[in-house]
C-alpha cells in the first residue's frame, strides 16, 4: 500500500514514492510513502487558498467540533501513533507518547480559522500522515488541510514562494531557513521559524546535582538530542564542576541506548543513517580541539540500527567548533566558568535564542537569569524543552477598529 498525499480532501497517487525505514533496524520498512511534485505542492496551495474564505467565516465553535473530534481519535490512537513514532523517528516510547498529544503548530493555525499546506520533514511520513488522516476523518472541509509529503528541494519554494501564502512556519536548519525567509520575502508573507540552537543549561554552584543530573540528561540527550531545544552546551560554574562532570559521566554510562520501542531504552537512534554520518565526526573534532570526549562512538545492537552513545565533551572552549556548529544528536559540551556572573554572557554568546535553562535554589538568580537571557524561552530547573504562545500568536493578527458614538437603532 502507498500512502498518498492528501489535497483538497482526496488522497492522490504521486509519480515517485519512498520507503520508510524504522531506525532502530534498518531492516525495518515501515511503508511506502507519496513523494509530491512541484504540480501537486501548487495545487494543494491553490485547494487551500480556495477554502480559506469558507473556513474564515466558520464559527468558532463549529471548528472547535471539528477539531475536538480529530483530537479524541489522537488521543484514543496515543499509544498506537507512539509506537509509529518510536518506530519511525527513534524517540523512545514515552517521549513519542508524548510528543503525539502536543497541539504543534497546526492545531492552533486551524482553530484559528486558517487553512494549512503541510510539508513534513522526510524523514517522518508515516506520522505526519496519521496526522492528516485524523482532522479528515472527523469532518474538516475539503482543501482546509492538505498534505503533501517530498522533498524540500523540490516543493520547498513551491509552497513558501506562492503569493497565496500568507504565513510560513518553519522548524530546520538555519541554511533551509534562509532559503525558506527568501522565498517568503518576495511576497511579504511572515515567518515563525524554530532554526537550530545551541541552547544553554547553566549549572549554578548552589544547585541540587542529583536534579541536575536528571534536567541535564532530559535536555541534551532527550529524544536522541535531535530537537532545537536540546542542551547541546552545559556552562558550569567552577565550585560543582568536577561533582558534576562525575556524576554527569556515570549516568551517560548507564543510560541505555537501545531499540526506541524496547522497555527501559533511555535514548533511541539517530533518524537516519545521513543524521549519524553527520554526527559522528563530531567527537573527533572536539577532542582534536583539546576537549575530553568521553562517548560518541556508534553502537552495535542486535538489529543495524543509527545508534549513538550519549557523548559529554569536557573542557570545551566558548568558540570551539561543537560549541558554535549546530548538533543534531547526543554531543553535550561542558564550558566551565568561574562564577554565576560569567554564566549569563556565555549562555548568550552561541548566535542562536531559542531556549536557554538555569538549574539554582535561588529565587534571585532564577529572576535574573529569566530577565537578563536573551533566549525566547527561559527554563528554571526544568530541562529545556516546551513550547511557547507564539503558536497562537502566529496564526492570528491583531485587528483595531473604531466605532463612532451616538444613538444606535
């Protein structure tokens, strides 16, 4: 069976198709998926730009129906797309259970009475088609969610460059994302993009380091370090650094690396196998620059898998490569630096804003660092990881109006 593209409310066949393989073994061929072309990414624009006026006009409470019905299938399927999830992606099976229950971005732009032109990352179809299947199933018009799975560089300007495209939202790396705001500028439409990071955890000298173990491996090796918000930089201040570089090591080691599905797997693989070509070197580079690798090396299991062991990289420098260059996987560098007034610049200092964390007991430096980070999102004790308003705030503008005064009939 091929899992076709979904535009103005049919499935359609496409001329090419990809296998989709579970990377925890290759083995594994989860199905067979549509690959758009430039034509069909058009007409799903044109399907959607045609339905938005109806879909406007649609109460909210009628939408709201519409969606809390594909909702309750979500929620009901929960375990099912999970474990789709965990199988296709390598999120381990409590952080896909997880992820399925989250709005994202197309929730709110729905409810919010716009119409969608989704193009999911390529690694990732099955999901995003289970995704799809949902709201159509549960009743939503023709052309208000269309799906269109293929590869960026090819359908990619197609969607972002049409002048029908209000707004984009875009999660990737930062070179796509220029690409993506170049497009979108020729026609004015906004963007909202989450491009990379190389977040920040700071550890304060009076922080509880058995919580901060838990927080530090949760941001920077949670869901394989493959999301934007990942502590890919630990900056610890010198009074608990040695305390914490040992306790840190120890649990790396004893996290278990395995199937995503398989009970008590505490980090899945890699994506695919061109995430772990890129991954890989990673350690290489860090020790070649001084840094105490202490991991990294590829995993053998029972299946051929993109397995990776969790990698702390102790002694990094601010401007070294893996504490500039955007990681996508379990690399974590340690900055040492010598007291909390040192931490806040070094934080900042990445090129990048997405999320930043603070591990402390102190109320104080909780509400200096939350007013002073210049990251979108402040995490205090808590790994860095979450999503923010700015989801509902993308999917709507603000409108003003005036009314004149006086007697009305």
């Amino acid at each position: 069976m091929t899992h076709r593209n979904l535009i103005d409310g049919h499935w359609q066949e496409a001329t090419a198709t990809t296998g989709n393989v579970n990377p925890s073994d290759a083995g594994d061929v989860l199905g067979t998926y549509a690959l758009a072309d430039a034509e069909q990414a058009r007409t799903a624009v044109e399907a959607a730009a045609a339905a938005a006026p109806g879909w406007a006009r649609t109460t909210g409470a009628a939408r709201a129906e519409i969606l809390d019905r594909a909702g309750d299938e979500l929620l009901r399927r929960r375990d099912e797309l999970g474990d789709r999830l965990a199988r296709e992606e390598g999120e381990t099976l409590p952080e896909a259970v997880s992820e399925v229950v989250r709005a994202g971005q197309i929730a709110p732009a729905l409810a919010y009475g716009n119409t969608v032109v989704f193009k999911p990352a390529e690694p990732v179809p099955g999901s995003a088609w289970a995704l799809d299947e949902a709201p159509h199933r549960a009743g939503l018009p023709a052309g208000v969610l269309n799906l269109v799975m293929g590869r960026g560089r090819e359908i990619g300007d197609v969607i972002t460059g049409a002048p029908e495209v209000a707004a984009v939202s875009f999660t990737g790396a930062t070179a796509t994302c220029e690409r993506v705001l170049r497009a979108a500028q020729t026609h004015r439409a906004r963007v909202q993009s989450e491009r990379g990071g190389k977040s920040p955890l700071v550890v304060a000298d009076d922080a509880d380091l058995d919580l901060t173990v838990d927080v530090a491996l949760e941001g920077s090796f949670g869901s394989t370090g493959q999301r934007c918000t990942a502590s890919s930089r630990l900056v610890v201040m010198d009074a608990v650094h040695a305390a914490f570089v040992e306790r840190l090591t120890t649990a790396t080691r004893a996290l278990t690396v395995d199937d995503a599905r398989k009970p008590g797997t505490g980090m899945g693989p890699v994506v695919d196998a061109a995430q772990l070509d890129q991954n890989l070197p990673h350690g290489a580079v860090a020790a070649g620059e001084g840094a105490g690798v202490r991991g990294g090396e590829r995993l053998e299991r029972c299946a051929e898998g993109f397995h990776l062991a969790p990698a702390p990289a102790v002694g990094t420098r601010l401007h070294d490569t893996v504490n500039r260059e955007e990681v996508c996987g379990p690399p974590a560098s340690v900055i040492r630096v010598a007291d909390y007034d040192e931490t806040v610049p070094v934080a900042d200092d990445s090129g990048y804003g997405l999320t930043a964390g603070l591990v402390t007991t102190s109320l104080a430096r909780a509400a200096d660092s939350r007013r002073r980070s210049t990251a979108g999102m402040v995490m205090i004790s808590v790994p860095t990881a979450g999503e923010g308003t700015a989801a509902c705030e993308f999917s709507t503008t603000t409108k003003t109006s005036y009314v004149a005064g006086g007697p009305w009939g």
